[in-house]
C-alpha cells in the first residue's frame, strides 16, 4: 500500500507545483503559501569552509570577485574559507543556488561588465 501512497502524493505535488508555476507565469497567484500548505523543508543548505571555496573553485573566481558576487566583503569570503565564520540565512541560500545554477554568478557578472561598458 505505501507506493500507492507516495504516487498519490507525488501526483499530488507535481500538480500543486505546475499550478503554482502556471500562476507565477501568468502573475495570478491566488493562494497565500504558509508553511502548512507547502509541505517542504526550506531551510538552505549548511556551508562549511570547504563548501564555500568548492563552490567559488568551481566558479573560478578570485575571493575577491567572489565577495562582489555575493555582496559581501572579501574579509567575509577569507572568513568563510579558513572557518572563522559560517556564512548563514540568505547568504546559503545564494550560495546555494550559485552552486545548482552557476549560470546566476555568471550573469550577475556579464551585467556588471554590460553596465560598466555602458558608463564609458
């Protein structure tokens, strides 16, 4: 009985998500989204010192860039990296979503250059 359970519930959630997808595209969102009706665990993933600097390796980037990046301070990124600090909240969030999509670092950069281009 526990498949039938789990393809229900999975049913369940692809539908509520393709709803919720079809009403963000359309910008008709008409349900309010608490923490009862969306049954997932939204907390980011916990970055250690290794975590962060993989993530900043693997998007070859300097600390320095990096920091520009994420919006914080190189001594920030230093922190992170040798352990003195854990970055938490939002800034695993970011970190979260650069390492699933690198794409994001990238374009937050290809629009910093296009802008400063534009200023010349």
């Amino acid at each position: 009985m526990e498949p039938k359970v789990r393809r229900n519930l999975g049913e369940i959630l692809v539908k509520n998500l393709t709803d919720l997808r079809d009403e963000l595209r359309a910008g008709t969102v008409r349900q309010r989204f608490t923490m009862r009706s969306v049954p997932f665990d939204l907390r980011p993933q916990p970055f250690d010192a290794d975590a962060v600097r993989r993530v900043r390796v693997k998007l070859g980037m300097s600390q320095g860039v990096f920091a520009a990046v994420l919006g914080v301070t190189v001594d920030t990124v230093q922190s992170w990296e040798q352990g003195k600090n854990k970055p938490e909240g939002l800034a695993c969030r970011f970190l979260d979503e650069i390492n699933r999509n690198p794409d994001i670092a990238i374009n937050i950069l290809r629009r910093s250059a296009e802008m400063a281009g534009a200023d010349h």
